[in-house]
C-alpha cells in the first residue's frame, strides 16, 4: 500500500486507488499522513475539520471517520477493532506506515541524505538526492481534501518543506553546474511562495547559469515588478545580488552545453565584464574650511548610524539659501569620512542652478555614476529605469559615498540614491525636497555663520596681520556681506587680488549707496552673488518672482500673508502659497510661524530686479538658459 499527499491526496493498493470518502474523512486521513507516525488527538482532528465552530457531536464524528478509514484500509476488519493501520496510541490516532509506503517519509529521508551530501562538499551527489526527493511532488499538498482544513498549519508546514528543499537543491545545481535539472521545481516552489525573493534569486541564477541570460533578466524584471506592485518594495539584498551576478556574466553554462538564448554582451564577443572600479570623483577639499561645528556634528551623527548590514541606506539633505555653503560643507564632511567607505566615492553636480547648462537629467547622472563604477556603454541598458536598477543591483554589500550636488528637485535625484545599507548620500540643494525627507531622508538647514565664524571664513583667506591692522574695517565686510560666504569668499579674494589696498577702502565701497551687488560681481565673470541669486530667482512661478521683486516696497524687516496680499492685491491665501514657494526656494526664512524675512543682499537683488522692472516677469526660462539673462548687466567700477 502507498500512501501519497505531496499533491492530491491518494491511497494505492498495487495498481488499484481506493476511494476515501467524504472530503472531512480525507482530510482526517491527510493530516495522519502529514503527521508522519506522530499521533494526532482527537480534538486535534477536530480543530483542522472545525477551526471556528465544531458541533457538539466533533469527536463522536471523528471517531467515525476513523473507523470508515481503518475498514477501508484493512478490509474484513471488525467493527471496534484498531487494526495495524490506524492504531491508538498515547491519546491518539497513528498511521503506521513504513518509510518507502509514504511519499512524504521518503522524501524527507532522501531531503536529509541531500543535506549529509551538501554540507560534506558533495554537492553532485546532494543534486542527485535532492533531485530524487523533490520527484514525489506532484502538486498543492493533500489537494481533494477541504481547502480550509488546507490552510492549518500542519500542510503549510509541508509545504515549506518542499520550498527549503528546492532552495537547497537548487544551490547544489549552481555548484555542479547542472541547473537545467532544477529549473523546473523552482518555478514550482514559486507558485507557493510567489513572494520568496530567496526561490527567485535561484531562478534568475539558475537561468543564467543554463544558458538563458536573457530568460534571466527577464525573470528578474517580472519579479521586481511584483514586488513593487504587492508590497511596495524593492528587491532586496540577495535578489539584487543575483541579478549583479547575471550581468556581470558570472554564471555561465557548464562546459558542453549550450542556450538557446544568448546576453547581448556575449554575442558581441564580451567574454567578461569589467571588474566593479573603486570610484574616487570627489572634488578638491576646501583648504581653510572653518565653523560649522553644529551642523558638522549631525553629519558625523548620521555617519556613525550608517549600517553594516541590514537597515536603511543614510541620506542627509543639505538645504539652505545660495552662497551659503551647501557644498562645501559636502564635500568637506565627505573627505573627512571618506576612509569609511572603502568602495569608493561618487560626486555628481546635477546643476539645479547652474548659471548657463540645463539640469542633469536622471539617465545622464546614471550613466556617468555607472561608467564611474566600471560599467562599459555595451552593458548599460536603455532607459531611466532600467539603469537605476543596474545601479543599485551593483551595490549590495558594499560601502559606498555619494554626493549629490545642486540638485533642482525630488524627481531629479530619487532614481540616484543607493537602496543598500552601508551607503551614505549627501544631497545639497536650494529646495526643501520635502519629497525625500518624507521618506526618510534627515534633513540639514544651514543658517548664517556666526560673526566669529565669518571673520575665521575671512582669516582662512586673508593675510592675518592686515585684518589684525583694521579691525573696524573688518566688521564693516562681515556686516555688508550678511554673513553669507558666498559674499565673504568674493570679498575675500578680492582683497587678497589688491594687497595694497586698506581694508577700510574695499568695506567702503560695499557700503556705498548705488552700488547694489555690483561689489561682490566677479570680474572673471565666475559665480557670484548675484549670479547665484539670479539662478534660483528664475525657478520661480510668475507671482512668486513678483512678489520677490516686490519684497523691497514692504516697510518693516518682518512679512506675513496679510502684508505680501496686500503688495500683490493678491487673496491672503494665495499669498501665503507664495511665500511657502519663496520659502522653499530659501529666498525668504519663515523665521517663526507666518513670519518672513529676507537677507539683506536678496533684499538689495530684489530691489535691483524692482529698478529694471524684470521684463521677463518671472517667467520659467528654458533649459540651459543663463541665468544672466533677464538681468541688466552691471560694470564693475574701477578699484
């Protein structure tokens, strides 16, 4: 007699399949079967067939079942009596059963001698076990009987079983190189556990390893699609990992084989992708970076938490006005911290602002990021999507630094950021992306330096002895310049250009009535405080650069809804989005709740904008535009 439950449920006597009855009495007959010799109780009969409500009358019907079964299995069995099958014992029911009468026995005995193979390093004869274990399974387990007495614990539990086994014999094809043998039990396991990300990973290694990279690639996209459409997520780790393997040609036929599907990196005659390179794109360090110590803390806090394994990538996003050292502040913390991240480091200006070039877009930023991790132009996909998932399918397990510069919005930057822990990203731009922070990102607002900060940015950079000589002169710089370095850095070199000129000629001429910006212009024609504050100006929706334009009309330091409302004569709603945009623009602080101020040099751009009656009224300039061109130029006067 053989008994079988890894499919429908079946008795067999020689060739003859005996018929088990009601379905409760098959499912009685199935959990003996699953239970493997191990007695079942009565009540435990009772809770498969019954899980919410049994009847008064359960086990008076359990015991009946039972004993239809025991004559089905032993004919001429009289009543009352237990027979060989279906014995009692210890309070409960057994199906005695030897090994090679039930097929879930044998495979569990030939599972285990897969295991004793594998873990001694014999993984061809483990293939061969397992191969042979997993040739029992026919289908669902115990189909026929009811699928609520299906679900208990005990058929999962199976079912379980079978997935481990596949995984493992799956393992042991990749190391024998005889996937083709296991390929069609993955897709099996699979349709249990849609979601096993670990049965996945084998399949698409499985393919590649067969021979069918394309087969490979494509079972990756369907898998990854799945996950982001049922739980919202991204491969992870170990999925990621395999599909790195299949596109660096890692897993390749077993000599004598061949696929009928080729990767195209193949018929082009790549025998084998380039090794993944150790980037090194960060930017000079600033010599004399100075202050910031706040801010400089929190960015060694989130360093610190960055994991080793498991966990979230770190993102910090780094905001704040123009010229008030976004980038600096990056690049400076991502040379201090560079040594912790020994894959590498990756620097990307994404021109958000930039004065005269187009924002990068995100497959232009990918391409420079992958080709900087090694990857040739033959093995980069097309498409945006199809690049940021070989990106980050590069990435598991390692330790990388990006920085991400001047970055125009949310969209721009999210296809760039690492999914895989041990990666920290430093992102700096104007706008608040709010977008990121809602996912996680820690946000980092830089104010203005302190006084004593703004001297130290000017004695970095200026002969000590000639600030020394004029301390009133000195104040005078820090105080026209906002504190801003941007403007200080500006005063600065052009102090250091003339070092024949007093300190006190250079703070009178920043205070000279008339002049506006036309101070701090760079002669070399470089970026300047009004280029950089012209960038961010242009971004803005048309009542939005209206109302900045406007901004020096309004009387007192302090701006609210009500007083922006009434210089634009728009509603007080309407104005308050406004100041939201010029807000997250950082070109007005929201310094406590309804409360706007301006810094003194966006206030002295506003009025200079004002004066030329900007013609193009704010309006959205086209990529690449420079940003001097709705602007009156402006002479620098002789020194």
């Amino acid at each position: 007699m053989r008994f079988e439950v890894l499919g429908p449920l079946r008795v067999r006597e020689g060739e003859r399949e005996l018929d088990l009855g009601f379905p409760q009495q098959r499912a009685v007959l199935g959990l003996l079967v699953v239970r493997g010799g191990q007695p079942v109780t009565a009540h435990g009969i009772v809770e498969v067939l019954w899980p919410e409500r049994p009847p008064a009358s359960a086990v008076n019907v359990v015991r009946r079942y039972v004993g239809a079964l025991r004559r089905l299995l032993e004919p001429g069995l009289a009543p009352r009596e237990p027979g060989r099958r279906l014995p009692r014992r210890t309070g409960g029911y057994v199906l005695a059963a030897d090994e090679d009468e039930v097929d879930l026995l044998r495979f569990r005995a030939l599972t285990n001698h897969g295991k004793r193979a594998a873990a001694t390093g014999r993984p061809e004869v483990a293939l061969r076990h397992f191969v042979e274990a997993l040739g029992a399974w026919r289908g669902p387990v115990a189909m026929g009987i009811p699928a609520r007495a299906r679900e208990h614990a005990l058929f999962a539990a199976v079912e379980r079983e079978l997935v481990q086994a596949t995984t493992m014999a799956a393992d042991a094809a990749l190391l024998c190189g005889r996937t083709e043998e296991v390929l069609p039990r993955l897709r099996q396991a699979l349709q249990l556990d849609p979601l096993n990300e670990s049965l996945h990973a084998r399949l698409v290694m499985g393919l590649a390893a067969a021979g069918l990279q394309a087969q490979a690639l494509d079972a990756y996209d369907g898998v990854r699609r799945l996950l982001a459409r049922e739980l919202k997520v991204a491969p992870g780790a170990e999925l990621a990992a395999a599909h790195t393997r299949v596109l660096r040609q890692e897993l390749r036929p077993a000599r004598g084989t061949t696929g009928p599907t080729r990767y195209p990196a193949e018929t082009a005659g790549l025998t084998e992708p380039e090794p993944l390179v150790r980037a090194a794109q960060l930017p000079p360090d600033l010599k004399g970076f100075t202050g910031r110590r706040t801010e400089l803390g929190a960015l060694r806090e989130v360093t610190e938490s960055v994991p080793d394994g498991a966990g979230a990538p770190a993102t910090v996003v780094i905001t704040g006005m123009p010229g008030i050292g976004k980038s600096t502040l990056a690049v400076r913390w991502a040379h201090e911290v560079a040594g912790r991240f020994p894959d590498g480091q990756l620097h990307v200006d994404l021109r958000g602002h930039a004065p005269s070039r187009a924002p990068l877009r995100p497959e232009e930023a990918l391409r420079g990021m992958l080709a900087a991790l090694g990857v040739t132009p033959r093995q980069m996909p097309a498409g945006p999507g199809a690049l940021a998932g070989l990106y980050r399918s590069l990435l598991p397990g390692r330790r990388l630094l990006v920085v991400l510069d001047d970055v125009l919005d949310t969209e721009q930057v999210r296809p760039l950021l690492p999914a895989s822990p041990g990666c920290l990203t430093l992102i700096t731009s104007r706008n608040g992306l709010s977008g990121l922070v809602a996912s996680g990102a820690r946000p980092l607002r830089l104010d203005l330096p302190s006084v004593r900060d703004a001297r130290a940015l000017l004695a970095a950079r200026v002969d000590h002895e000639r600030l020394v000589a004029e301390p009133a002169a000195v104040e005078e710089i820090v105080a026209r310049c906002g504190r801003l370095p941007l403007a200080l850095a500006g005063v600065a070199a052009r102090i250091v250009t003339r070092p024949d000129f007093p300190l006190g000629a250079i703070a009178a001429a920043l205070s000279a009535a008339g002049n506006g910006l036309d101070a701090f212009a760079d002669p070399g024609g470089g970026a300047d405080v009004r280029t950089a504050f012209t960038c961010s100006y242009r971004r803005l929706r048309p009542d939005g650069a209206r109302l900045f334009r406007l901004l020096p009309r309004h009387p007192g330091p302090d701006l609210t809804a009500d007083a922006a409302a009434a210089l634009t004569g728009l509603p007080v709603r309407t104005a308050r989005l406004v100041l939201d945009e010029l807000a997250d623009a950082h070109l007005v602080t929201e310094h406590a709740p309804g409360h706007y101020v301006t810094h003194d040099l966006l206030r002295v751009f506003a009025a200079e904008l004002g004066d030329t009656d900007d013609p193009t009224g704010g309006r959205s300039p086209g990529h690449g535009r420079d940003c001097h061109s709705s602007v009156t130029s402006f002479t620098l006067p002789p020194s």
